[in-house]
C-alpha cells in the first residue's frame, strides 16, 4: 500500500482495504498532495483526527462554497453555492442553519422519532421470522428514507422512486456505472422537490418543506429552488448515511458474535453502542474544502484555490485517538468521532440520525437471537460513501436462541 493509490476512483476501496491505506499514510504522509488525474485538479489529503478537527473548525480560511464533495468539486464546482446550506459560507450559512434547525425542532422530533421506532419494530419482527433474507432490502431501505419522507409530508407513492435516484446519486452498485447516472439521480430529486416547494408555498401545511417556503433569510423568501435544494441536502443526508450505518451494524454484529451478545445482554448501553457503529461504520468517507488563503496545514504549503478533503474514515481510525481503532467495543468511551463532521457545518440530523440507529438496535434486542451472514455482502462503488448495497442474513428469533 501507498499514498498513490486514485482517491477519485469509486472502486478504489473496493479494491484495495482502506483500513490498511489510511495507517500507512498517517503514520508516513498524513498531510499529501494527491496528483491530478484525468484532466482534473490534484488536491489536498488530511488523514489524522487532530489535522481533520482543525479543518472543520477553520471556516475563514477553508470555504464550503464552492462544494463539499470530491467528486463535484473537480468538476469545478456545486451550482448549489450559496443556495444550500451545505455548500454556504458565513454569514448567510448561519441564517440558513437556523432555518434548518427549526425542521428538527422538539416537536417534529417527537412525532418523527415515534414513527420510526414503531416502523423498525414491525420491520424487525417480520424478517426474525423469516430466518434468511437480505437484510439491506427488507430492513435498511425502508427506515431511514421513510424517516425523511416523513419530515417532509412526501406521498406514499413516491418514497419508492426517491430511494431508487437516492441510491444512485452518491454512489453506485455497478463497477460501471457512468457519472451521468448519478448527475440525472441528482436532478431528478432536486426537480422533483422544486414542484412540491411550488405546491407547498400555493397551499401550505403543516409539514418542514411549508415551513422553510414561508421562511425568510436576510429578509427574503427562499427560491424554489432553494427550497428544493436545501430539502434535497435533508434528503440525500438522511437516507444515504443512515442506511449505510444499520447495515454496517449488522454486519458487525455477524462478524462478531461476543460484542452483539453484549448488547443483547445489556452489558453495554445502547447509547454508547450507536456510537461506536457510526465511528466503525463511517459511511461518509471525506468532506472537502477550497482555500481562502495560503496557510500551513500538517507541514505543508497549502494555497489559496487548492481543495483540502477531510477523510473521516481515516480520522475515526486514529491510533493516537482510538485504542485499537479496529476492534469493534460497543462500550467504548470516550468516543470523539467525526462522522457527524464539526464545528459550524456540524449535521443538523445528527440527532434523527442517531434515533435511527437506536431504534435499529434496540429492535434488534427484542427480536432477535442469533445473527449469521448468509452469503458475501456486496460492496458499493463510490468514492464518497463506504458501506455495503445487499447483506445476505439469517437471523434467529431471541426465544429460539
């Protein structure tokens, strides 16, 4: 292994163990400059927890305008600038965030969080009776986009079509896929939302997508499709990473029977357990940064222009940060991962999140006894996201085991 490896190659981690790649380069260049490839711009590596804390904490000199994803910046740059909240710098990114953060007020929490603990339940029950299934389609795909669907009063009838162009919009399940499938998966969200942001301002409702229509920012209304992306951003978050955790901590658990019975016998909290899933799972692998300004970062000269990624999988994985970072330990405390990101482009669903993966959990305890693999999990392909799109199962019910 080496720092050479393609980091713009969605099967590169397919490929290669990135595990085994990130502690070589923290320990040989946690600070390096990826070559560029393709016709496109190189860009700036960070690998290690306390150099990937600095970025996020360092907004004046490190912009989210421009984009916060690889794969967009490189192509030079996200439409959504300044538009989204993701992809806008202070001050409007403030405003913006406050906006937002009214969408996962108390109340709507509550009701949201009910529906999802009833739903993973009854999802739980029915495939701990089945005894072989995949775990991914019959569990994983129904809870987290169900979960934001509800946030945004979506129709029934269309929850299925969005998780099909969600799937495809960050990632891929075929080595071959063209970047054009992912480009139309994006814009048929965000069109799709822009007709609902024009319903909703004509009729509003009680529902998060009325809210921010009738919402001003440094005293005006958002655009349509300001509306549509800033849904869009909800969206995409809070399916893709959310799905990508539970099926990561199912595996897991197949992987190693001692810490699932732990949890299934209460000797470790599910608190602390939803924790050390999102650090091992990590399915968002980096964010990114442009430069405002020429700085020094990990002994190295970046300028102003160049894209800076912050690699969360590596920083979860720090030896100086997490004792034996592999080892999976439900109980582990302290526990300062990154997956959510930090400072002030912190997630916003960090906390529905979490309920998700709680809720997945605590189902899991009621349910089920044993938890096999049966078959090989297949990897998705992307440079963005880590995780897996099947995971073939067979689960034993709790009063069998």
């Amino acid at each position: 292994m080496s720092p050479s490896l393609d980091l713009t190659d969605p099967a590169t981690f397919v490929r290669h163990d990135p595990h085994a790649f990130w502690r070589e380069v923290r320990r040989e260049r946690p600070v390096y400059w990826h070559e560029p490839s393709g016709g496109r711009p190189g860009f700036w590596v960070v690998s290690r927890h306390a150099d990937v804390l600095a970025c996020y904490d360092d907004w004046k000199r490190l912009s989210s305008a421009r984009g916060t994803v690889l794969d967009v910046l490189l192509r030079g740059g996200d439409s959504a600038g300044g538009k989204m909240l993701a992809v806008t710098d202070r001050p409007r990114h403030r405003h913006l965030r406050n906006l937002m953060l009214q969408a996962f007020s108390p109340r709507r929490l509550g009701e949201v969080a009910a529906k999802v603990e009833a739903r993973t339940a009854r999802h739980v029950a029915a495939v701990a009776e089945l005894g072989r299934f995949d775990f991914a389609a019959e569990v994983a795909e129904h809870i987290p986009m169900n979960t934001i669907c509800d946030l945004l009063s979506i129709p029934e009838q269309d929850r299925k079509e969005l998780l099909q162009w969600s799937k495809s919009a960050l990632s891929s399940e075929r080595p071959d896929s063209a970047e054009l499938d992912s480009l139309e998966a994006r814009n048929e969200i965000v069109l799709y939302l822009m007709d609902l942001a024009f319903e909703r301002r004509a009729h509003p409702g009680d529902d998060v997508i009325s809210m921010i229509a009738g919402a001003e920012v440094e005293g005006r209304p958002l655009t349509p499709e300001e509306i549509a992306l800033n849904c869009y951003s909800l969206l995409l978050g809070g399916d893709e990473s959310s799905r990508m955790s539970g099926i990561a901590a199912v595996l897991a658990f197949a992987r190693d029977p001692g810490e699932w019975r732990r949890l299934r016998e209460g000797s470790v909290g599910l608190d602390t357990a939803v924790e050390e899933i999102l650090r091992w799972a990590t399915p968002g692998m980096h964010f990114a940064r442009t430069a405002l300004t020429d700085f020094t970062l990990g002994g190295q000269r970046v300028r102003a222009g160049d894209i800076v990624t912050m690699w969360n999988t590596s920083a979860n994985n720090d030896e100086t940060v997490f004792t034996g970072p592999r080892v999976l330990d439900l109980g582990r405390r302290p526990n300062k991962h990154l997956t959510f990101g930090h400072g002030p482009h912190f997630c916003v669903g960090a906390f529905l999140g979490r309920t998700e993966l709680r809720a997945l959990l605590e189902s899991l305890v009621a349910c089920v006894g044993e938890i096999e693999l049966d078959g090989t999990p297949a990897r998705i392909y992307s440079n963005f996201l880590y995780g897996h799109s099947t995971l073939p199962v067979r689960f034993l019910p709790r009063a069998q085991a």
